[in-house]
C-alpha cells in the first residue's frame, strides 16, 4: 500500500489519471498547471537534481527489495571484449585474443547462478553494467542456469541499450553514474573484474579505495587475465613508491578460470586475506 492511500487520502495516481481528462482551456495546458510530480521540465530543473538522485537511489533499490535479493556478484568489463565467434572482426589482435574472456565470465556467471538457486534466488545474484561485451556474457550465463541478473544500464551517446538477457524487471537505467556505482556495491559479495577499458579501471579502483580506507567491508575482487592487469598496470611499482602499502596488494586476487574464481568465492575469506568486520559497514556508507 502506498503512502498516499493510508489515513483514507487519495491516491496520487487517482489524481494523475483525473487530472489527464480535465478540459483543455489556456489554463490547464499552462505548464504551472501540471501536478508536480507528473511534470518531466519540471523535475529536469537544475534545482531538482537532488529530487532526482534520491529516485535513482530509491527505485533499483525498491525493485531489488520486492525481488526479494540480498546479496550479488558483481562482474566488470569491457564492452568491446566479442564473443569468441565474432574475435576475426574485432579492430586488434590483443582484443581478439580476450574474446576467451567473454566465455569464462558466461561460465562463471552461470555457476554462481547454480548457486544462488539455492537460496531461491536471494543471494548471489549477478549484477552487471548491462550492456555487451563481458555484460552481456555475465548476464548470458545467468540465463543460462535459468536465473535471474541484474543490468544496471546509463544513457550514453553509444553502447546504452541492455542486452537481451537481463531479466526484464531487473533491468535499470541511470543518468547519474555516481548513484549506478552506489548500486554495484550495496549489496556486493565479490567483485570480479574482466579486461576493459577506462569504466572498468574506475569501478575497480573505486572499489579498490572503498576497501582499502574501510569505508566497505573486504570481499573478494577477483582480476580476471593476470597477463592483461599486470600488462596494463604496474602495481609493484605502487608499492615499491610508498604511494600504496604492500599489504594493499592483498586485496585483489588474479585468476584465470570461472572455476577458480567460484573457488575463491566460497572459500572467502582467506586466511591470509581474514580480518575484522566492522558492524553494520557496507558500500551505501562509503559514498
């Protein structure tokens, strides 16, 4: 029951169906006429952009709620990794050749899939940015294993369409990134990280910092293709500079597989990796 029905008032979608069959006079075509709520201009405004972060915020969070879902897996990735039957059409060698990729994060979502079968469907969960490439194979291998997986899409000039095996209810558009990043990690249980581009190097070190400064609770982050991470990016140098500390590079795991990353997950933590919780912290906190 919504907040406008308790105490006997009026529902505010009575109201936006009465208010559509009024007359049309000068008046009720004058925009300062619209119900506020009702009014696109009206919440576009520059003053509203707090109004509208909270509703990005609310609705997936709403959605994920009556679904019923505790906890996810989260999975990055390039939107340009192909499907290994289309790697002869990719512009480079190197990208063809991660086309391998695309297989390993479908075999993987669709095990973790398998799993959260378990709980019903309640734990999890994959959640992905939606749209192709590694995505689109995350949320494939969840179709897979006849489960449902989350798509946390934005409008972009290019690539902003979903995927076709998102399911359909769990399929989310955002204009503000910052609030699409709340929603990767509120209810995270481990991050695996494919080969990509610029979005997948700052949703990994977004997350990576969350951690690191305790404003999330550890699990696991799982790099997928340790020649392509240590390719791109010397973190030994990081360490070796002082500028991160060398326990910093015990919060990342590489792997290859899909069976060695569910590996990883279910025995989370790891001896070494095991610290203490902090009550009541997660990812909503930190942002």
């Amino acid at each position: 029951m919504s907040d406008d029905a308790r105490g006997g008032f009026r529902q505010a979608q009575e109201d936006f169906e009465t208010a559509r069959t009024v007359p049309d006079t000068p008046q009720t075509r004058a925009p300062a006429y619209r119900l506020a709520f009702a009014d696109d201009e009206f919440l576009c405004r520059a003053e509203l952009r707090p109004v509208r972060l909270q509703l990005e915020l609310l609705k997936p969070e709403m959605a994920m709620a009556e679904e019923n879902i505790s906890s996810t897996i989260v999975l990055f990735g390039g939107a340009r990794i192909p499907r290994p039957e289309n790697a002869d059409k990719v512009r480079t060698k190197t990208l063809a050749a991660l086309s391998s990729f695309y297989d390993e994060a479908r075999e993987f979502a669709r095990l973790m899939t398998l799993r959260s079968a378990e709980s019903g469907g309640r734990e999890n969960v994959i959640v992905t940015g939606g749209g192709p490439g590694v995505m689109e194979a995350g949320n494939r291998g969840a179709l897979d294993a006849g489960g449902k997986s989350i798509g946390l899409n934005i409008v972009l000039p290019h690539e902003q369409a979903p995927n076709t095996f998102v399911t359909p209810e769990l399929c989310f558009n955002f204009h503000y990134f910052a609030i699409r990043k709340m929603h990767f990690l509120m209810r995270a249980r481990a991050i695996c990280v494919f080969p990509g581009g610029f979005g997948t190097l700052d949703e990994l070190f977004e997350a990576l910092t969350l951690i690191q400064t305790g404003r999330m609770d550890r699990v696991p982050v799982l790099l997928f293709g340790k020649d392509f991470w240590t390719g791109i990016i010397n973190w030994d140098a990081l360490s070796e500079a002082g500028t991160i500390s060398p326990e910093d590079l015990e919060l990342f795991r590489f792997v290859e597989t899909a069976a060695e990353a569910v590996e990883l997950v279910e025995n989370w933590p790891l001896p070494e990796t095991k610290r203490d919780h902090v009550p009541g912290r997660h990812a909503g906190d930190g942002q």
